[in-house]
C-alpha cells in the first residue's frame, strides 16, 4: 500500500488536466495521468514537473470513451499503488467544428457526448467502487472525486450545443454522485472553468479575446489553466471538508447575470 495519497488526472498531457496535476503533486499527491497517448511532448513536460515536487509519476493511456478499457487502467493503477485518494475526471473535447445546432451532424453528437459524458460517468462509477472498498482498509481515507465541467452547462453556443449539452449532463452527473456517495463518506465536487487559454480554445482565440476586451468577463481577463489547477489543490487539501455536490465555477465572474 502506497504511503502517499494518489490522484488520477484525466486529461492531463495539456492544458488545464496539466496543471491540476502539477498543483495535485505539490500537495504531495503521486499522480497517475491519463491521456490517449503516453509519448506526447505533453506527457513528457508533465512527467519533469511531477517529479521535481519528490512524488511519482504514472504516465497511463486511455481513451476515456472506451468504457471497455477503463476497469484494466483501473486495475494498473491500484495493482501500483493500492489506493485511489482523488480523482479528476478531466478530459474533454470540444467539437471538430462549430456547426449551427441546424446542421449538427450524430456523429459529432456521438463523439464529443462520448468522451464528455458517458466516459467520465463510467470511469467515475468504477473509481466510486473502489473507493468505497478502500474506505474499510486505509486510516484516514477521504476519498474526492471531482468533474470539470463548464461554463457551457448553463451558456448556450448554438454552433456546438452537443459540447453543451455534455457539459449539462455532465453537472447532472456531478449532482447524482455526489447525492448516492456521501453516504460513503466520498466527496464530489462540480469545478466548471470559464474562458481558459488553452489548446481547446486557440482556434477560437480572437473570438474571445474580443469578447473578454468588450468587458464580458466581469474579472476582464482570460482564465489560465493554473486557476483550476488552484482550486483543485483546495478541494484536496480538504479545505471543504464538510460540503459536497457543491459547483466551483471559475470564470471570472461570468456567473454573474448581469442587466
Ligand atoms: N479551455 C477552456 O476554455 C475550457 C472551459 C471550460 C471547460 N473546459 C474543460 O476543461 C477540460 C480540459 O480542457 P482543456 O482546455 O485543458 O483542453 P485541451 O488543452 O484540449 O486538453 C484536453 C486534454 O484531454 C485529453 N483528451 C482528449 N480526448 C481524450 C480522450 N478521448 N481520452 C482521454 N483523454 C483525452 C487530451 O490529451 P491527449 O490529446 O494527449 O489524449 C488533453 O490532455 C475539458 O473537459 C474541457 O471541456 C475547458
């Protein structure tokens, strides 16, 4: 049995995945990161910045849409390190492109709901079960699983509603787990990230820069993957030791509805 606390980061070769998984490994969190690929540059980054913090590395690949595949990854990862602390049901997609909801095409619908919603519901129900078997064997236990949503799970975009409608699902989700698991003492939380310079929204980037310029940001300014790792890491450290099923949206104060 691992001595460390261990979190499983989806997404985490990029982006903001990467950043929770480095602010997780300064919270002393040895990490397992989940990408498709193992080998990417991305990975490789990751990798020097986990173990500069003195914990470990576990670099899996997994296509979080093959449901199949998951319980083997799930396997690898308690057969290293026989616990699972946090997990962090990252990975994401947006749409290839931006279609008129008019002319979303099924199978656009299929692949993004794919890897947004029924991967993260599965791989989220499998972790939950052994989470709750680990709780009768690990003092101290305080199991947390965690879903990055969207500001998009309340804010239309009609050129990729089935990105949306993911992400509303994907609060749902968040919700009923965290509903069904506090009774065994697991934890869930909703973090749901705003407008973040990342590779998802470099192809849309004056598009939102404009729009953060003409004051729809109330904060005025794009959100950086660190912002998420940073609140993650508070969820972790069990700042929020009494709540669940809570939503942490970290936008800038998009939340805000204004007149
Ligand atoms: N950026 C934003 O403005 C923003 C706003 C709100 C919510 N979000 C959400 O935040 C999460 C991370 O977004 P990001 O902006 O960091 O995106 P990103 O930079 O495009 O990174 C996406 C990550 O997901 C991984 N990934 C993609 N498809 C996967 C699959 N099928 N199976 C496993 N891993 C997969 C990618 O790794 P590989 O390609 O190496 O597999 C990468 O690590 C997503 O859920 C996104 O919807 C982002």
């Amino acid at each position: 049995m691992n001595h460390k606390p261990v979190a499983v980061i989806t997404g985490a070769s990029r982006g903001i995945g990467r950043a929770v998984a480095i602010s997780l490994a300064s919270e002393g969190f040895d990490i397992a990161a989940i990408a498709r690929s193992i080998d990417s540059e991305g990975m490789g980054i990751l990798n020097k910045e986990v173990e500069k913090k003195g914990v470990e590395f576990f670099p899996v690949g997994l296509d979080i849409s093959c449901t199949g595949c998951q319980t083997e990854v799930v396997s690898n990862i308690l057969e290293r390190y026989g616990r699972i602390d946090i997990l962090v049901n990252n990975a994401g997609v947006a749409p290839l492109q931006r279609n008129d909801l008019l002319e979303m095409t099924e199978e656009s619908y299929n692949r993004v709901l794919n890897i947004n919603l029924k991967g993260p519901i599965f791989f989220a129900q499998k972790i939950a079960k052994e989470m709750i078997w680990l709780k009768q064997k690990i003092v101290d236990y305080k199991p947390v699983i965690i879903f990055v949503t969207s500001v998009s799970s309340t804010l239309t975009s009609t050129n990729r509603s089935e990105y949306c409608v993911s992400k509303a699902g994907l609060s749902m989700a968040s919700t009923i787990f965290a509903d069904r698991l506090a009774k065994e003492e697991i934890r869930v939380f909703e973090v749901r990230p705003g407008i973040i310079q990342t590779d998802m929204t470099v192809k849309v980037k004056d598009k939102y820069e404009k729009m953060i310029h003409e004051g729809r940001v109330p904060q005025n300014r794009w959100g950086i993957p660190e912002d998420i790792g940073k609140a993650v890491a508070s969820i972790a450290r069990g700042d929020w030791d009494f709540s669940t099923g809570m939503v942490f949206e970290i936008s800038g104060g998009l939340n805000i509805n204004r007149l």
